[in-house]
C-alpha cells in the first residue's frame, strides 16, 4: 500500500485471498501443451445435464432484462424439495457468497467464530474479512477411525458467550470426512441458542450411505441451524455460481437484508430450475462418482500412497513428502490437481474424481511424476 495514501481496515490488511484451482487455459499457455485436464476443483466431469442446457438456451433470449432478484421460481422449486416455505431460502452465487453473507450479517470484531482446521477456506476468510475472532479446533488425530475430521468435543470446547457462528462442513473439503449423524445432532444440541450453527452440505448429493445426517431436515428442531448447498458440484453448474441456505424464516430474512440484489444471474436461476428436475443426470452424476472414488483410492493405493475416505466428488492423498514437485511434474504432463498446503497438508495433494479415462490419465501421470 506504498503508493497510496488509502488503507484498508486491519482484517483486510492481512487477509490472505482465496487460490482457486489452476484452469486449464492458464496451464496450456504457461506450458504450451494442450488437451489438458483439469481435476482440481471438485467440478463434475459430465457437466450440466439436458435439462439444465435446455433452460439456458431458454434463458439467453431474456438476457438484456435484470434477473428476479427474489429468485422466485428457483425458491419455489427448492421449497417443494425441502418442504419448507420459500421464505426459509437465501440464495447466493455459489454457496460460497451465502457463507460470506451469514458471516457478514453475525460476525463483527466483537465476536467470534468456531471451525475445525482442515475445512473450506472460505471460513476464515469470511471470519477474518468481517475483523471476527476465529478459534480454530485441532482436528481428529491421523490415528483416528476419521483422520483429520472434524473433532465436534474440541469445537464444542471453544464456544463461548461471543461465539456468534459455528461452520461444520459435512462431508468436509478438502479431507472428505464426514460425521456420526447422532454426534453431529449432539453437537447442534449443546450449542447456545444464540450462537448460529452453519452445517456446509456442498456435497451431500454424492453421499449415498444411509448412516449420512441431512441436516436440512433437522431446521424444524433447531432455530440457531442454518444449513448450505450448491449447485456447482453434483447438478455441474459451476461456471453459473448458484448456491443457497435454508434456515428459519427469521434468519433468511436477516441474510436477505445483507444479500446483494441480483446477486444470482438469470441463467443460473434457470440452470437451477432445469437441474432439480433432471433426476437422471444427478443419478449418472453420483453413479460416476461413486465408481471414480473406488478408481482413485485402488489406484492411489497401489501407488504405495495414504489415500483418505471420503464422501465427497474428491479424494486426499499422502505424498509422504513435500508436493510442490510432484505437483509440477503433473502440471507439465497436462494434469491439474490441487496441492493443499494453504490447508496446512503441505505434504498432500487433493484429486477431484473425472470420467475413468481421466483418473486412469491422472495415475498414470502421477506414477511418471513421483520417480
């Protein structure tokens, strides 16, 4: 800030943006290598279905009007799904804006918030952007039966009278680990009423285990839960940034308040629209995935490398060493994955389940790449 005489507030100052993962045009070009891929991202490799598509070629010819900035037919869709009035909704662009917004209606820098290490790095700096205190709870032990998950006791021992939210990422990114639906509702339980529970259900449409909470039924028994889901992972929307919260009416209309107008373009609210009605490409969506994670975790074990559970559309590995590397040399093969040092695993890489030829290429490559 040198040449300026204009400072941003102390949070900011020391605010550490997000990376996203490398995109493919950007590798291409630094390389000069083509037909690249990318499984950095956690994108779903079939992209968005019929009925999406279908919907935003519909779209298009409505483009020079401002979208509905209620998003109306978007939340009448997901209230027949979850049941619930369409005054419970909050959409967002990306599930990431509407954790951005509930940190921005709650936190302040008189307040504090609670989340595991090892989760989305969106909470920090959601936390950190709003000048809130984070208190970060140690994760569950490598020893553990859910290595590097979510410890619910050591998070439950950081809430205090300021701690005004709690995130909980169920299944988490970037360890794939999951909860105990009976703890999870514990946990929930023994939080004051006056501190928000956010439960981050991202990629709860890959979850096929029965024994998996859904915490979006649980909104009923709990005023203080708020509970996030996104387009962008099973439903392949993306590129579009559509996501959404669910939680009482009460603590909607306090997010609505703090939400942007417009902040969801009319292609995504029809995407959206198209995408829950398209039941099929969700089941062929979760079916690749269900098949890609055995793939990764077989492959990545005959590699001779700690591959970790997961729920999710990705799976965490152990290099055994710093990855920076081996990193690298996939990079120059044409194969994008995702180094999660800015996690604290400097020593693991992160990789988003693709069509079978994908992960087959990126197993291949990663054997060239650790010689």
């Amino acid at each position: 800030m040198s040449d300026t005489n204009l400072l941003p507030t102390a949070a900011v100052e020391k605010l550490q943006p997000y990376v996203p993962g490398k995109p493919i045009s950007e590798l291409e070009r630094e390389y000069g290598i083509t037909s690249s891929i990318k499984l950095a991202s956690n994108e779903n490799p079939l992209g968005p279905g019929p009925a999406a598509l279908a919907a935003i070629s519909a779209g298009a010819r409505e483009l020079g009007l401002y979208p509905d900035g209620n998003g109306f037919e978007l939340k009448r869709a997901l209230a027949r799904k979850h049941q619930c009035s369409p005054d419970a909704i909050t959409l967002g662009n990306g599930s990431n804006d509407v954790l951005v917004i509930i940190a921005e209606t709650f936190l302040d820098q008189h307040s504090e918030a609670v989340y595991s290490q090892y989760s989305f790095a969106v909470y920090p700096i959601a936390v950190q952007a709003c000048g809130a205190m984070a208190r970060v709870a140690a994760a569950l032990p490598e020893t553990s039966a859910m290595p590097l998950g979510h410890d619910l006791d050591a998070m439950a021992a950081l809430v205090n009278a300021n701690t005004k939210v709690v995130f909980i990422a169920n299944p988490n990114n970037p360890t794939g680990s999951w909860l105990p639906v009976q703890a999870l509702r514990e946990f929930i339980t023994g939080v004051p009423a006056s501190t928000l529970v956010v439960v981050d259900e991202a990629y709860i449409e890959y979850v096929a285990e029965a024994d998996h909470a859904d915490a979006s039924q649980w909104l009923q028994e709990f005023p203080n839960l708020v509970v996030t889901r996104t387009f962008s992972k099973a439903y392949g929307l993306a590129g579009l940034r559509v996501g959404y919260a669910l939680s009482s009416p009460a603590i909607a209309g306090l997010l609505n308040r703090v939400r942007q107008p417009f902040n969801v373009n009319s292609l995504a609210l029809a995407a959206a629209c198209g995408a829950l009605q398209d039941g099929e490409h969700l089941q062929r969506s979760v079916l690749l995935n269900r098949t890609g994670l055995q793939q990764l975790r077989l492959g990545l074990q005959g590699l001779g490398l700690r591959a970790y559970a997961s729920r999710g559309n990705f799976v965490l590995f152990d290099c055994g060493r710093p990855v920076q590397p081996v990193y690298q040399a996939l990079l120059r093969q044409g194969v994008i994955v995702r180094p999660v040092g800015n996690y604290g695993l400097p020593n693991h890489l992160r990789v988003t389940t693709g069509t079978s030829e994908q992960n087959q290429r990126m197993l291949q490559a990663l054997q060239i790449a650790l010689i």
